[in-house]
C-alpha cells in the first residue's frame, strides 16, 4: 500500500499588542488549497507551520510538520542611530 496523505491544516501566528501572541488555523485537503493558504497569508498574519497528516505504507498513522521562521524586511534606507 503506498504513503497516503489525509488531511492537513496551516497554522498562523499573529502578534495582537493587546492579546500578544495567537495562533489560528485552516484545514486544506488538497495542495492547491495549502498553496492558496499560504500566498493569501499576509500581515498580521504568519504561516507558522504546516501540519499533514496521512498513513505510510503500512498503514501506520504519521504527521508531518513543516515549521517557518518569519522576518520582517524594511526598505527603510535610514542607518542605525
């Protein structure tokens, strides 16, 4: 039996000043539908992770998470006071 992929979900962080740091996610069942999360993602929030869940060829249960490191780049030119 080959490797089967179930289910999957995007997990976003977001950093609120009020609340501090949050998490949410959305389930995808397709990779057009993780693709489409992830570009859509914008500020304030972050994909964080993503996890997939599925069986490998023996039928055991597996999860895989992918984890990102975020950054914020700024075209501000000014040099360090």
């Amino acid at each position: 039996m080959p490797a089967k992929v179930q289910n999957g979900k995007v997990i976003f962080r977001r950093w609120d000043r009020h609340v501090g740091l949050d998490e949410t996610s959305t389930p995808f069942a397709t990779l057009d539908y993780l693709f489409e999360l992830c570009l859509q993602a914008n500020d304030p929030l972050l994909v964080d992770r993503v996890t997939i869940e599925g069986k490998d060829a023996t039928g055991t249960p597996r999860v895989v998470t992918l984890v990102f490191q975020s950054v914020t780049v700024s075209d501000d030119k000014t040099p360090d006071n």
